[in-house]
C-alpha cells in the first residue's frame, strides 16, 4: 500500500469540511425553525397573559365597585342603628314613667272622668251638709289629679307608640340594607374568586412563556455556536482551497521546471556534440545564457 501523499490529507481534510459544513447548514435550519416556532409560542402565551391579566384587572375594578357601593351601605346601615339607640333609650325611659304613672290610679281613664261627673252632679243635686260637701270636693280633687295622669299618661303612650313605628320603620330599612350588602357581598366574592382564578391562570400562562423563552434562548445560543463553527470552517474551506491550488501550481511549476532542465540538458548535449538542434531548443539555450 502507497503512503499517503499531502494530496490526498488535503483531500480528506477538504472532504471532511464540506461534510461539516452541510450537516451544519441542515442543523441550523433545524435550529432557525425551533426558534422560529419557540419565539412564536412565546408571544402568543405572552399575549394570552396580557389578556388574561386584562380580564383579572376587569373583575378586580367590578369587585372594587361593588366593595365601595358595600361600603357606603354598611356606613348607611351604621347611621340607622345610630337613630335607633336614642329612640330605644326614650322608648325604655317612657315605659318605666308609665308604670309609674300608672301605679298612681286604682281605675282607668273613662272610669275616673265619669266618676268625677257624678261627684259634680251630686253637689249640685243634693243638699249637703259642709262637712259632706268638703269629703265629696277632696274626692274630686283627688280624682282630677288622677285624670291629669291619665292625660299624661296618654301623651306618653302616644309617643311609645310614635317611637314603636319608628322602630318598626328604622328595622325594615336596616334589614332591606344588610339584605343589599349580603346581596353584594356574595357578588363581590364572585368576583374574587374569579380574579383569583385568573391570576392563577396567568402563572400557569406566565410559567409556560418563560420555558419557552429560555428554550428559545438555548436554541439561539446552539444556533449561534453552530454559526461560528460553520463561519469557522467556511474559513478553513477557503484557505484549503487556496492552500491547494498554490500547491497545484508550485507542483506544475515544478513540473515545467524539471521538464525544461531535461530539455535544456538534451539539448546542450546535442549543441556539445555539434548536432543540429531546433529553434526550440536553441531558445532554451539562450534563455538560459548557456550559448
């Protein structure tokens, strides 16, 4: 087997490149697509997070609406209680003054006003002696002031049943608010649960852009490698290239050089023993300066 000769290493070496720089080529594409396809991914989970996050700040803003109209509500329904402890204060007061009140008559209101128009008919009907009259007059002092409780008594009922319907009408509208703050309360929680939900979509979202992009970012650092590796070789190619043929002609150089001695050679020999040479041979000669 005939050794190697610098040929055919430059040969295999050129072979060799060629080869490495196709299959680098084919992995770039390779590559250009996967980014292509990663970068695409990435921008559109990116953009499915922004929107997702626009649906989050949208339930956010109607969960805020609805806690400010809760809020007003609840300071509305605080003022109401804040009505009612007056009047439950004065409702108590009044009961306790009526059971006073009423603690000082032993008969009712219409039993005490007739008895005093009989007491009068009696004085004015009857003859009485002083001493009689005095007694029934004492009586009827006494049950005027009776009637005077009674009076008062009814002006204090009055109002026990004024400060009542105040209360009937102060608990209804206290009950129809809290009825309006659960009612929105609820709401409001739905709407929570919701954003929260969609934050938790976001991360899902948020977590799949960033893989993405780091694939992304790892396949664009191969690619860039496979890059300087293929602008690296390209280079190689070139200078072997240029490397060969400066090989090639200093080889037919050396060819027609060697040639052109052997010519030169036969012919001074011939031109040595007087034999005829041709013009070719006599140009040889003088270009050599041997004639």
């Amino acid at each position: 087997m005939s050794k190697p000769t610098q040929t055919d290493a430059r040969l295999k070496e050129l072979d060799e490149l060629t080869t490495a720089i196709h299959e680098q080529r084919g992995r770039m594409e390779t590559l250009n697509e996967a980014a292509r396809n990663l970068m695409e991914k990435r921008d559109n989970l990116n953009a499915q997070n922004r929107k997702i996050w626009q649906e989050a700040k949208e339930l956010k803003k109607k969960r805020d609406e609805l806690n400010d109209e809760i809020k007003k509500l609840k300071e509305e329904r605080t003022k109401i209680y804040e009505q009612t402890t007056p009047k439950r204060a004065e409702l108590e007061s009044l009961r306790k003054k009526m059971d006073g009140l009423l603690g000082r008559t032993s008969r009712s209101e219409s039993a005490t006003i007739k008895r005093i128009h009989e007491l009068d008919w009696e004085i004015q009907t009857n003859p009485l002696t002083l001493t009689e009259e005095k007694a029934i007059i004492d009586q009827v002092k006494e049950l005027e002031e009776q009637a005077l409780v009674h009076k008062e008594a009814r002006t204090i009922r009055d109002r026990i049943l004024e400060l009542r319907a105040d209360l009937v009408g102060l608990r209804a509208t206290a009950n129809k608010v809290h009825e309006e703050v659960t009612n929105l309360a609820q709401q409001s929680q739905s709407f929570h649960e919701a954003m929260l939900a969609k934050i938790k979509e976001t991360e899902g979202a948020k977590t799949q852009a960033d893989e993405a992009h780091k694939q992304y970012a790892q396949v664009r650092l191969e690619l860039e490698e496979t890059q300087r590796k293929n602008d690296e070789d390209l280079g190689h190619l070139k200078v072997l290239h240029l490397t060969m043929k400066q090989e090639k002609e200093d080889e037919e150089k050396k060819r027609v050089e060697a040639l052109l001695a052997v010519e030169t050679e036969a012919a001074m020999k011939k031109f040595k023993e007087r034999k005829k040479v041709t013009l070719e041979e006599f140009k040889i000669l003088k270009s050599k300066g041997l004639i």
